[in-house]
C-alpha cells in the first residue's frame, strides 16, 4: 500500500555501494510513491529522489537483484552511436555529438584546463524537441584527487533501469578520472521522477524482500545514509 501523502523529495543519503542505495530507493517508492498514469500505464512514482554511493560495482548490482539483460542493454544505450530498437535516441550519440559537440571530450578538456572548475557540467535536451531523454544533466567536481560524477535524470524507472543507469555512468566516470589522473569519487544521482511501473511491483518487492531477509547484496550492514 501508498502512503495518501506521498513525499515531493527525498535525500536517501550516501552509502558505500550503489547496490544498497538501489535498494533503498527501491522500499522508498514501493513504499511511498504515488499512483500515476503515465500513458495509460499505472505506475508508483515519487518526485526529486537523491542517493549517493561511494561505489557502483556490477557484481553487487546483479546480488542485489538487479537483472543482467537491463545492465548491458544500458550500457549499449549509453556508450553506442547507434539507435537501438527500443529507443529514440542514442545517448551515445547524445555524450559525443550533442549539438555538433563531442561533450565528453569538452568535459574532459575542461577539468584539464581548471581542474577547480565548477561548470564541467553537459546537457542533453534541445530547447523545443518534442522527445526528451530520460537523462538530463551530467556534472563532475574534481575536488582533492577526486572526481565526483551527478547525474540528473527527469525520469527514472528505479527498478528496471536504474541500476544500469548507474553502472553506465560509473563507467564513464572511471573514463574521465583515468583521462585526469583522478581517482573515482562518488556517483550520485538527482531524480526528478523516480517510478515503478505496475508490471514491476511484484518482482520489485521480491528483491526488497530477500534483501531484508539477507540473501542479497548490501543487507550485511556495512552501508549507511548520511
């Protein structure tokens, strides 16, 4: 059951692995997310959603639960030029040749020039398109060796698509610390829409409830909120 006042945001607070935020934000919109009709779809959703890890492994993800096929296929979304089936857009194409620019190099070129920066920051939406990616904004800090990946995302289904969602973008910030000579900082992530879909309600409460039960990454009580 939903809660009849649901929360407008939350800040789920940092944890040592991305699995364990996965699962926090998993409870929090079973939990508290409000019924919504999103293309005749009924979904649970609840709006501006904030977690942060200190790591986002991929063995971890899939302990947690999280299923293999949707990882890889994030992963392709996110670092092929290609348009894949299911999407409008690549998004690939969308961190390379957004507007004619290759923003990853830009952001990369940035840090190089100040590393104190605090504008590395890349869009993805055009100003009156019609589609948008669920994906709206990227920023690195790089503080103290460092660096320091957020990712904004208008719209996020939390059970099928986060956890590639974030493996994705841990990838590319391995890539861009590697590029500066940084270390790998945290990875958060500010979601503005953070949904489960009605299909996904009872697969989703299996892996909350074997994760409470201990048998899934991240019940072992080394993660924390902050």
């Amino acid at each position: 059951m939903t809660d009849s006042a649901a929360p407008t945001s939350a800040a789920l607070g940092t944890f040592d692995r991305f699995s364990t935020a996965w699962l926090s934000c998993l409870r929090l919109v079973l939990a508290h997310g409000s019924p919504v009709r999103d293309d005749g779809l009924l979904l649970r959703e609840v709006l501006n959603v904030s977690l942060t890890a200190s790591d986002c492994i991929y063995e971890d993800l899939l302990a947690a639960g999280a299923e293999v096929d949707r990882i890889e296929l994030m992963v392709e979304k996110y670092e092929s030029m290609n348009v894949l089936p299911m999407y409008p857009m690549s998004y690939g194409r969308l961190f390379r040749e957004h507007a004619g620019v290759d923003q990853l190099d830009w952001l990369i070129r940035r840090l190089k020039l100040r590393p104190e920066s605090k504008s590395a920051t890349i869009g993805f939406h055009t100003p009156g398109a019609d589609t948008l990616s669920c994906i709206s904004l990227v920023d690195c800090k790089l503080r103290d060796g460092r660096l320091h990946l957020t990712g904004v995302y208008r719209s996020q289904n939390v059970y099928a698509s986060q956890p590639g969602n974030a493996y994705a973008l841990r990838r590319l910030q391995d890539r861009i610390a590697d590029e500066l000579g940084a270390r790998t900082g945290t990875l958060t992530l500010h979601v503005m829409s953070a949904h489960i879909y009605e299909r996904d309600w009872d697969a989703a409460e299996r892996v909350v409830s074997q994760s409470l039960d201990g048998r899934a990454a991240g019940a072992s009580g080394h993660d924390h909120g902050a």
